[in-house]
C-alpha cells in the first residue's frame, strides 16, 4: 500500500533544500551548479538571525546542518574504504553534493543513487546536466520513501541493484519532518532491503529531546519550524530510545553519534549548533 506524503510534506522541505544547498557550497561541499538563487536568498535574508543566535550563545542553522553532513561523509566514507559498502542509495536527497562529491571520489568502486520525489528528482537531474556533473555510476530517481510497494518504491528501487554489493541508506534532513510512526515505518522499509544484501549500513540525522533544551535551544527549535512551515518533531528523549526503536526496526546494530563541532566563515566554532543533532549508524 502507498501511503501519501502529507501535504506539507513535499513543500515543506523545498525551502531547505534550497537553503542547505547554498551552505555546502558556502563551505566549499558542493559545485556552483547545485546552487539555486533562491538558496543564495534564503542564506543571506537568515545571516541576522543566525548572528543573532551567536551572539546570545545559541545554535546556527549553518552549525548543525555541517556538523550532521560532514559526520554522515565520514561514516559512509569508511563504510566504502573498508570494502563493505559498494553502492549507496541516498533518500531525499534534494540538492546535495554527496552524490557527485562521492562518484568523483571513488568512481568505479561505487554506484551512487540519488532518490528524492518526481518534481525534485527531475530538477537536480536537470542542474547535474547543465554543469556537466554526471557520470555513469551516478543516477537520480524518483522515489516516496512512504511507499510499500509500485513503481516509486525503495523496494522496487533495490531490485536494480547489485545483489552482491553491500548497501548504504541515508537520508538527511528528513525524519524530524514526520510523525514518529511514519518514521518508524521508513525504518522498517530500509531495514528489510538492507537485508537483501551482503552488507547493510543506513546513516541518517536525527533531533532528541534530550539535546534540545534550553531557552535558547526552544527558540531556535520554533524558528526552524517557521522556516520548514511545519512541525519539527522529536521522536525519542534519549539515546537509548533511539537506539531501541532502531534494534525494533529490523537493524542488528545502531548507534547515535555525536557530531564534531564545525568552523563557521570567520573561523568561530558553532558548539551549540552540532550539540543539536545525532547522526544513525546502524547495520543489519
């Protein structure tokens, strides 16, 4: 059965992408052709409040969408240097380097999916092509990581997959966007076809409430929510819950960790903004 996105759910998040995709660039993650106007926009109409943030001993938006990104890199980077995982499927991936950034990293060693909904799908195919940036070990594909089964599925998704090939998932920036029991359900999909194959690894972001106290902390976290439009959910108080419900899910191993602290432009350290998220890494 095909459960529908909410109807924020698509719009919601198209504001980010925008907005994620110029920070990456800002910091020298991503290609200039990944980069929107409307990314370039939103960075600079949000620059007071994220100094604003700073100046009070709070977190930045740029903070914690490096700490989570850089963190991810480097956990399916040693996934793939390790020989264990040698394809990757990234969900929701909107306009994120890590495709590109890691074809042209590990060419031949990888094959590199890009899966996010139709609309977005067809755009960051389209931005790739201007710039030049495709290769033959990385695709966009439509995708609803809602879906049980048809045509959009993970589940169909796999079936083009190499079955002799360890598996990554990710996804990133997505799951605070959903109530728990939608969120478990994703779980529960990725866990499945990550048993499919030899090897299986999914990274991901995730906000507890345990992190996410404070004054300071509460502010930001409304701010965020005006800026996504919607809700921003915190489905476990605690590590410990977190890691559980994954164990739950299907995973044979999970672990939340906490990302390092990131440099922002001017050279200061934005503590608060990487103390805001985990980063998943489970196996099955």
């Amino acid at each position: 059965m095909k459960i529908s996105l909410p109807v924020r759910g698509s719009d919601a998040i198209s504001p980010t992408a925008h907005y994620t995709g110029y920070v990456w660039y800002r910091h020298g993650l991503s290609h200039p052709g990944l980069v929107t106007p409307q990314g370039r926009a939103l960075y600079h109409a949000l620059r007071p409040l994220n100094a604003s943030s700073r100046g009070i001993g709070g977190p930045t938006l740029e903070g914690f969408l490096l700490a989570r990104h850089r963190a991810i890199d480097a956990l399916l980077g040693h996934a793939i240097d390790s020989g264990a995982v040698g394809q990757v499927v990234e969900i929701a991936a909107g306009l994120s380097p890590r495709g590109w950034d890691f074809a042209r990293r590990y060419g031949t060693r990888i094959q590199y999916v890009e899966a996010d909904l139709p609309h977005m799908a067809q755009r960051k195919r389209e931005r790739l092509a201007a710039a030049g940036l495709e290769t033959p070990r990385h695709r966009v594909v439509a995708l609803d990581a809602l879906a049980d089964g048809g045509a959009l599925s993970l589940a169909t998704l796999a079936q083009s997959l190499d079955p002799k090939q360890g598996l990554a998932i990710i996804t990133e920036g997505l799951l605070n966007y959903f109530d728990t029991d939608t969120m478990l359900g994703m779980w529960q999909r990725f866990a499945t076809v990550l048993k499919r194959f030899p090897a299986g690894a999914y990274f991901s972001d995730l906000h507890l409430a345990s992190d996410n106290r404070g004054a300071s902390t509460r502010t930001f976290g409304k701010l965020l929510g005006s800026f996504v439009r919607g809700r921003v959910y915190l489905h476990f108080g605690s590590v410990a819950e977190a890691e559980a419900a994954l164990i739950r899910s299907g995973f044979a191993t999970a672990q939340l960790i906490a990302p390092q602290p990131q440099a922002m432009s001017g050279g200061a350290i934005d503590r608060k903004g990487a103390a805001l998220v985990r980063v998943i890494k489970a196996g099955t």
